[in-house]
C-alpha cells in the first residue's frame, strides 16, 4: 500500500527517438535544466519503432505512465515513421480507454533536437497530471 | 497386447464449441478410438469425476482440455487433470487465452450477474432471483461454485504442456494434433501443435493479390460491403487480422468472403495479439492528419472486441483495470 508520509512518486517510461528528442534530453542537461526525475528512458531509433506491445508491456510491469516522443511530423529520418506511430498510439488509446487506463496516462509529443525546453514543459506537466491520478500498479493486482 | 495411450477430454467456461469440433473427427473417430481409450469425457462418455480420482497420478496420456477457468470448480477439475495426466493440451481459443467468454473481463463480477440476472433484455426473471453461492432449501445446503473475479487462460492456473488453437480447432488440427501427441516425438513444452507457424495470408487463396505494401483509406466492416471475392479482402477495407493471424484453418472464413477474426491467436514471439493486431491494422491506414485518422477509427464501434476477440485474458492487461473509486 501506498504510505501517505510518502509522496507519490509517479514512473514513466519515455520511448525517445535517437534523432530528435533523445537529443533534446541532452541539450536539456547540458544547458543544466530542471525536470523531474520520474522518466525512465528507452533510446528507439524511431517513434515508429515503439511497438504498443512496448506500451502495455511497461504498464503490466508498473509504469504510471508512457511517454512516446519523436520528430515533428515531415522531419522523420525515415520519412514516416511518426506518422505511423501517430495512427498506432491513436488507435491504441482507444484500447486503453476500453481497459480504464485514463487518457492522461499514454502521451505522444513531437520534440526537436533543439526543444529541451519543451520537453521540460512536457515532463513536468504529464509528472504532474499523474500525480493527480495516482498510481496505476495496485490496480493491475487481482487477486485469484 | 501393450495398453493403448489413454485421452481425457474435459471442457471449463466453453460454449462446447470445442465438443462440436471433436466430433467433428467424423470417421476419424473410430482410428482414434483404436488408437487410444479416452477415460473421461463428459460430453459423450459416462465417466464421472471419482473414475479421474481413482486413476493413478499420471496415468493419462494426454488430456485435452477445453474453455477457460471462470469459476472454482473449473480450477478444481484442471488440476485434478494435471496431477493425472503426463502431457496436459489448452485445446481451443478459450482455454489457450481466454476466448470469447474471456471478453467479460473488462467488467466486474457484479456487474456481469447484475447484466446476466437483472438486465438483459432477454430476461425471464419474474422472481428476480439472483444465483447465490451457498443456499438452504428445505433443511439442505446447496452450494454453488464461487465464480473468480477474471476468466483465466488455463496456464495461468496449471501448467500446460501444448496448445491448439482456434475457434473451435478445424478438424484437421484437432486430428494433426493428436498425431503429434502419439507421434513420441514431443515438440518442445509450450509449443502449438496442430496448426501452422506461418500466418494465415500464407494459406490464403487470396494472396496472391495482395500487394507488397498494403495501404488502405477507410475502414469497412462486413455488413457495409459486399467484398469482391477474387481481391484480398484487407485491400478492400476490410479488417482482416490474417496477416498477424496463426494459419492452420486453410483460411475458412476467407474462403466464404468474411475477413480473419484471429481465432487462431498469435504467432510466436507475439506477447499481446491485440495490441500487434492493432499496431499492424493502423500502419496501413494511409492518413496523416488527426482529424481524419480519429475519423476512420470512429467506424470501429469496438476496438478491443475486434483486435482482443479470443485473446483479452491473456493480453498484457488481462481484463480492466479501471479506477473503482472513480
């Protein structure tokens, strides 16, 4: 059970795009920015990589969270890899909503190489926005 | 005279689909039962639960069991069977994942007999009787099996040695199967025996018309069109799951113009059908823009009941995991 001394501390898995937002993360360190600790972060050649068996596999396995972020759309290394990862997080929001995982919860960002500063708006809101939902683990027990 | 293997068949939450299918063996019945003697088959032979029990531990060859686990006694009966059988086969979609009943997981207990007792409106309920689990009548207890809180797949109660899948398996599954099974030389455990390892396009009389790289605009379902029967079907629209699909029906539906509903489940190193299904569905719809996107994905009235339709209790999730407090 969650302690309430404790404060929330909400994980999210953030599949990042080697070209781009990876990029942004170390430009964000660099220029020494501040953002939240919570992000767990998968390097993927591209957002059309991330599979959503990538996504519910890190729900089943605790994320509060998934954070799919890749180049802009017209900007992909490979021509359209995040518009395909554009239709498959559209369609498998729909299955999330059907299984009672709240909207907030899987989130699809475009972040340039050059936008740290909009990946620490990004971070802090969506750490925000699941700290308001709570956590998502204990809602996955069933007891059999 | 050596003694001939002995085959149990037993079936859990199933629609007897999977019985159906059985007989379905025809004349290969009669090889079959001189081929082996099946102790226990409730369906069509008059063993009952204390023959399994007096059986010693091991002593059945294979048993073949159908339906997933929705209430104790079927949890109860599967691992009587596992303590007596040597090789223990999930036969069918429901009891490999969860099938059709295994749908009833993205609800609660509650409301599933609420829905099934209270509200349907096929109901015929005049006392509102609602099933309980332990009961008086006339100075007798009756009891009832408690129903579990989710349908499980079978492996997720005991451990199982071979899965056949389908929606029921095709008689010649049923029937290469049990050819691996006596066959002695064993796949190795976990295996899906019976079927095909390549997908369901590669038995496909229509594949050859499909092109290279499918890309679709719209998204039709089967009362919307009357499918050209010489083009493949995915090509037209329609949602065909034969691509992500496990071949070994030798394309049924297709064959009488209905696109794959994945009844044959997922193809190795797939951990959750309906999220690849889902994946691979959405690749090909050749839009761009958001708007236009949620639109063609506003025509699939149920997105999980399409891409999870006998594969929900065992995806990722396995059932909902909505807020109960929200």
């Amino acid at each position: 059970m969650h302690e309430l001394s404790e404060p929330f501390e909400p994980k999210i898995v953030l599949f990042a795009c080697n070209w781009c937002t990876y990029a942004a993360l170390d430009l964000a360190g660099t220029s020494r920015m501040k953002y939240p600790p919570n992000f767990l972060v998968i390097k993927v050649m591209c957002s059309g990589r991330v599979d959503p068996q990538f996504i519910l596999e890190a729900f089943r396995n605790g994320a509060d969270g998934v954070l799919v972020a890749g180049c802009h759309p017209g900007d992909c290394h490979y021509i359209e890899g995040n518009y395909k990862a554009l239709r498959r997080i559209t369609m498998i929001r729909r299955i999330l909503d059907r299984f009672g995982i709240e909207r907030e919860r899987l989130r699809l960002e475009w972040i340039s190489a050059s936008e740290a500063a909009k990946f620490v708006k990004v971070a802090n809101e969506m750490v925000d926005q699941i700290k308001a939902l709570g956590p998502l683990a204990p809602r996955l027990q069933v007891s059999v | 005279m050596t003694e001939k293997p002995k085959i149990a068949m037993y079936w859990c939450a199933s629609c007897g689909g999977c019985e159906e299918a059985t007989v379905d063996l025809a004349e290969r019945i009669l090889e079959l039962t001189n081929l082996v003697d099946i102790v226990f088959w409730p369906v069509a032979l008059d063993f009952k639960q204390e023959d399994v029990e007096k059986l010693p531990d091991g002593s059945i060859t294979a048993s073949l069991i159908n339906g997933g686990i929705r209430v104790t006694e079927n949890r109860h009966m599967v691992e009587l069977l596992r303590r007596k059988s040597k090789i223990v086969v999930a036969y069918g979609a429901c009891s490999a994942w969860g099938g059709i009943p295994g749908l009833a997981n993205l609800y609660g207990t509650d409301e599933l007999i609420s829905r099934a007792y209270h509200e349907v409106p096929s109901l015929n309920n005049p006392e509102n009787v609602t099933p309980q689990q332990s009961v008086e009548v006339d100075g007798n207890r009756l009891e009832l099996p408690e129903l579990l809180p989710r349908l499980l797949p079978i492996d997720q109660v005991i451990d199982v040695d071979y899965y056949v899948p389908g929606c029921p398996p095709t008689a010649d599954v049923t029937w290469n199967a049990i050819k691996t099974l006596l066959s002695g030389e064993l796949p190795p455990k976990g295996a899906v025996i019976g079927a095909s390892d390549k997908a369901l396009c590669d038995q496909c009389p229509l594949n050859e018309t499909k092109p290279d790289k499918v890309l679709i605009k719209d998204l039709k379902r089967p009362h919307q069109v009357i499918p050209d029967p010489t083009k493949c079907l995915l090509t037209q629209g329609l949602l065909c799951l034969g691509p992500a699909t496990r071949g070994g029906c030798e394309a049924l539906c297709v064959k009488a113009r209905m696109p794959c509903t994945g009844c044959f489940g997922p193809l190795d190193r797939v951990t959750d059908y309906g999220a690849k299904t889902a994946s691979f569905i959405s690749s090909i719809i050749d839009l761009q823009d958001e708007e236009a996107l949620e639109e063609v994905i506003d025509k699939l009235p149920d997105p999980v009941g399409t891409f999870y339709r006998y594969t929900l209790a065992a995806s990722s999730l396995g059932g909902s995991v909505r807020n109960s407090k929200s």
